[in-house]
C-alpha cells in the first residue's frame, strides 16, 4: 500500500485497515509456522503496511491537536 493511497483514506477507513492487516498478519504468522509458506517476505510487508497505517493515524493526531490549540 502506497503512501499517497494511506493519505487518501478517512480515519474510520485507516482504523478499519489496521485491524484488517492486524488480522492478516496473524493468520500469515500462523501459516508459516504450521508449513512454510511460499513467499515468506509478505509478512514482512505487513507489518510495514500496518505501521505506515499507524503512523497516519499518529500524524493526524498530531494535527489535530495542534489546530485546537
């Protein structure tokens, strides 16, 4: 997931995200653990997708709270 789609999402559509590849990420870890799984570094993308998400959510925070002020 491009930055530029992250950006495009409301903040419902990003906590809704998180939690889709939170999901996925376990059931990818699962996988892998019971047999390999073809390509292994998708887990890895993962959780850089889930922490990009994470770091919008932070970002807008930070914004928010700064134009409340």
């Amino acid at each position: 997931m491009k930055n530029s789609e992250i950006k495009g999402l409301s903040q419902e559509e990003l906590v809704a995200r998180i939690a889709e590849e939170r999901e996925n990420l376990v059931k990818l870890k699962f996988a892998h653990t019971i047999s390999a799984i073809e390509n292994p570094s998708r887990i890895s993308k993962v959780r850089k997708d889930i922490a990009r998400l994470n770091t919008e959510v932070t970002r807008r925070k930070a914004e928010s709270a700064t134009e409340t002020k």
